[in-house]
C-alpha cells in the first residue's frame, strides 16, 4: 500500500509569492490533514479537510488556503509568502474521522523557503 | 499557549538501557494521546497511544504511562537500540468530532549511543 505522498519535497520562494504544495492520502483515506514544523517548534494543526469540505482550521492567518478534490488529494496554498513561513510542511490522512479517532499517517513533507 | 509540552528537548541513553521521554498537557479535555517518531526528512511515524480511560499500554519494547491527574505522559523503551535514535513526538486528541487534529508537544530528540 502506498503511503502519503508530498510533492514537491523542496520549494524555494521570494517573500510575496504564492506557494502551492500538494498532498495525496493513502488509498481509501477521505480525510487530510496539513501540519506546519517551524525551526524548533512542534508541529502546528494547520488544516483538516474531509469528504472534499474543510472541517478544522488552526490558528493561522487566512493566507493559509486549501482544498480537497474529488479524489481526496489536497493542495495548500499560501500566499503573500512572509519570511517565517519557511517551514516543512506535513500533510497526513486518515479514514474518515466519524466519531473516533483514526490513526494518521503523515507524509515526508514539503521544505519551503521563503527569502 | 502550548497545550502540550515536551521539556526536554534531547536524551541520551547508552543501547541497552531504558529510555524515558515525557510530555506534559494542561487541556483536561485531552481524552487520546499518541507518539510518534521521526527520522531526518521523513514524516512522523505512528509508535504507539493511550486512551484516557487508561493509564498504561504496552506494544513490544515500547510502553506508554499516562497520569491523568498530573497531566503527564511517558514513553518508556527497553531495552534501547541504536535505531531508536530519533525525535519523538507526543500528541494528544480531543477525540472525535469537529475537532479531529492532533496537538504536538515540541519533541524530544533520543540519541541512542551503542
């Protein structure tokens, strides 16, 4: 079985680009998830897409964007990029969450660099 | 406000011995935790988790304790292998519901000397 894939795994951008990184869940998995590691920090909820709708947001500004496509893959855009966006950036999937937990399987992530 | 807190930020054990690595949480409303490993420019890797509705899980060399009432949880490996050398996350759940994603703690890195 295929795990979580990312692409691309490395992104160099200018301050006031616009990235996109994509993400595609293991097979049979609806729900996706994107996670933000900065430079010594934890991981940071980010988004929760499922069954094409988004379902959670964390605590970041709305220039963090996404979507969820019929196939449930998923893409995350930023925009108007900012030097402490440089991050790697996870995205994870699950079965469809219901109403208890599923495990999530994380993906290897996607380095973006903004200078 | 970090809900979930690692304090220390790296450990080392000699291969053979136990390791411990702890996490901290203020959130009583937690009722799921995880580990999760992870290697150099890999994802995270699911290791094992705890219901609230326990206080010990046990999966190989690994077993998680969780103290519900200091809000504390500990992963312990025994015995220790170089392999193990890694960062180790802990996350906790509000379990189900509108609020589905996972709260990490900072990591831990395990340097596992042989």
């Amino acid at each position: 079985e295929a795990g979580v894939t990312q692409s691309p795994t490395h992104l160099i951008k200018t301050r006031g680009q616009q990235a996109t990184l994509r993400c595609s869940p293991i097979s049979g998995h609806t729900s996706v998830y994107w996670y933000q590691q900065a430079l010594g920090l934890g991981l940071q909820f980010l988004l929760w897409y499922d069954e094409g709708e988004e379902r959670n947001r964390g605590n970041f500004p709305p220039r963090f964007s996404g979507r969820q496509f019929p196939n449930y893959s998923s893409e995350l855009n930023v925009n108007a990029l900012e030097l402490e966006d440089s991050a790697l950036y996870l995205c994870a999937s699950s079965r469809t969450s219901g109403r208890s937990y599923n495990e999530q399987f994380f993906g290897p992530g996607t380095r973006l660099t903004v200078l | 406000d970090q809900q979930v807190k690692q304090n220390s930020p790296s450990l080392s054990v000699q291969e053979g011995r136990i390791s411990i690595l702890n996490c901290d949480y203020t959130n009583s409303m937690f009722d799921y935790f995880l580990w999760y490993k992870k290697y150099p420019a890999e994802g995270p890797t699911f290791l094992i988790s705890i219901s609230s509705i326990k206080d010990k899980n046990e999966d190989g060399r690994f077993t998680v304790f969780l103290n519900k009432s200091a809000k504390h949880l500990s992963l312990h490996i025994v015995p220790s292998q170089p392999g193990d050398s890694a960062v180790y996350f802990c996350a906790a759940s509000l379990y189900g519901g509108a609020t589905n994603k996972l709260i990490f703690g900072t990591g831990t890195l395990l340097a596992v000397q042989p």
